[in-house]
C-alpha cells in the first residue's frame, strides 16, 4: 500500500487508516476476535496508521485498541485524542495531563505517536466547543509539554468547528497534524464548494496546511457512511450519525451520494464508496485517510479501493461540476 508523508513530522502513513471510531463500530462494539482478526488484516494489507480517542465507546476504542494491538506485537503509528469539557476550563494543562495519563492506562502503553485536541475550534467558548484563543494560549503549550516528556512524539487537532478558527490553528504552526472534513460531497478544504452545496465552506484549507508542512489526516472520507448511498446501518455501526460540515441530514447527504451512482454504473468504480475513498487519495495534501469499519469485508473493500489509485482527473472534474 502506498505510504505518504505525515508532514514535517516525517513519518510515512499508509494512505488508507484504520479508523477504530464509533461511527463503524468494530473497535467499539464487535468481538474481540473479530477486531483481532481486522487489525491483523489490516496490518498485512499495509495499513500501519491507527486513530482513536477516549470518545469513542466511552474509552472502549482505546482498550480494545490497546489489547489487539499488544497481542499483534503490532510496530505501527498510533493516535488518540483528548476532548475538554465545559469544567476543564479551570486547568487546562491538568485537564490534558489528565487525559493523557488516562488514555495511556487504558490502551497500556507508556506513551503513543500522535496526541490531538478533539474539540470542535470556534471564536467564542462554550460547552465543548472551545475558543480557539484558548486552544492557542493554553491546549497548545500544554501538549507541547507532552511531547517533551516523551508521552506524545507528535501533536494535532481536529479540524471541526467554525473555519476562520481553523483557519488560525493551522497557521499558528504550533500543531504538527490536522484531522480534516473531506469529501466527495464537501471537497471545499482542497477547492471550491460546489455552487448551491449546502455543506461548510472550509475556505480551501489545504493550502494553509501545505504552507505550515503539517501532517493531513481525512475524517469523514464517506460522510459518515452516507457515500454508500444508503440509510441502512450495521448494528455494530453508530445507528444516528450527525452531518460534519456537509447537508443538514444524513438522508440528505445520501440524497445527494446517490447523485454519483451514474459514474459507477459506467464503470468508473464498482461502488459509491470505492469511488468516495479514490476521490479522498487523489488530492495531493492528503497524508492518510480515516475510514471505520463494522466488518471485515467493508475493510476488505477500502484496501482493494485505494490499491485501485486515485481517480483520474476527468473524473474529479466530473464530481467537482
């Protein structure tokens, strides 16, 4: 599998991840064989970047991450991320400490490749939206300080909430990575929104994260399972998925997936998510790209769609018209 660099931190991800998030659910919810025998999968296909947080199963992920990973004796890139709460304001550099500290007895290791801020950025604080003020003067240094104790080789963030704060974290430069809204549906952070998209308009945030040299990691490649073109959910998958920067609603958001099935039935890919995840890779900037998975198969299908290379460019034409 193709590897690609993870900016100027200088590690090679393979452009496909494994995302042990909620929304597929097998890190979460599934077997524990059945996530041994993913991760194995995952790992001869080349897959050596994995993503979780403390979110996601309410620190689930992050434990059958941990054991899967340990049983593997797996030499590969981890990520997991910290999410500060409305009390968490009083002690910020605590909070992260604290987070990390947790993170790390839960997967059972004593320090991880990647550490992010998982909060959506925005002007003004509130709940778990946090001020990108603060996320500058105090998350920034606090991570920082992670790294020079050796817990967190590298440090990012999420790249959700209101597009100018973003647009400021990234060009702080005080993140080596960024998590980023990509997608077929809204491609806004590599280009354009398409005229009358309804999704959030990014402001082409990839030339400032190309600028700052940071390390791109693509969330949401499929719109959380909306770019198969269809409502129905595994029942290890998140049941209601909430939009993240593209329509109002998930059924709309498979209204507008299915919009693309002309280019599968001509044969420009065999699926709607082969041809979302070949979009993904094709745009330069991207470092690797999340996808989570509720079975074996569906993993199956992501390695065999980016093993295809990314969709020629009058094709992207054709998604971006």
């Amino acid at each position: 599998m193709q590897k690609r660099r993870l900016g100027r931190t200088g590690l090679e991800v393979s452009v496909l991840g494994y995302g042990a998030g909620a929304v597929g659910g097998l890190f979460t919810k599934g077997a524990a064989a059945d996530q041994e025998r993913a991760a194995a999968r995952a790992i001869e296909a080349g897959i050596n970047y994995f993503d979780t947080a403390a979110l996601y199963g309410n620190g689930e992920s992050e434990r059958n991450l941990g054991r899967v990973l340990k049983a593997l004796k797996a030499d590969v890139v981890v990520g997991t991320k910290v999410r500060l709460s409305a009390e968490h304001r009083a002690d910020v550099g605590k909070a992260i400490q604290q987070g990390m500290d947790d993170s790390l007895k839960r997967m059972g290791r004593d320090h991880v490749d990647l550490f992010q801020l998982h909060n959506p950025l925005v002007a003004k604080d509130g709940g778990d939206h946090l001020a990108i003020d603060i996320a500058l003067a105090e998350v920034a240094p606090a991570l920082e300080k992670l790294k020079k104790a050796g817990k967190t080789r590298f440090i990012g963030l999420s790249g959700v909430g209101e597009t100018a704060a973003l647009h400021r974290a990234i060009d702080s430069k005080l993140f080596d990575t960024i998590q980023v809204v990509y997608n077929a549906l809204n491609p806004s952070a590599g280009g354009a929104l398409p005229k009358g998209a309804p999704g959030q308009d990014y402001g082409r945030l990839f030339d400032r994260v190309k600028a700052a040299d940071m390390g791109t990691i693509i969330i949401r490649a499929l719109a959380g399972g909306a770019l198969a073109g269809t409502e129905q959910r595994h029942p290890l998958a998140m049941q209601v998925v909430d939009p993240i920067g593209s329509a109002p609603s998930f059924a709309d958001d498979v209204a507008r997936a299915r919009e693309l099935e002309p280019l599968v039935r001509e044969g420009v890919a065999s699926s709607l998510p082969e041809l979302a995840q070949r979009f993904v890779i094709a745009h330069p900037v991207v470092s690797t790209m999340l996808v989570g998975y509720s079975t074996l198969d569906q993993l199956e299908a992501a390695i065999a769609a980016v093993n295809k290379g990314p969709l020629p460019q009058p094709v992207l034409n054709r998604i971006a018209s």
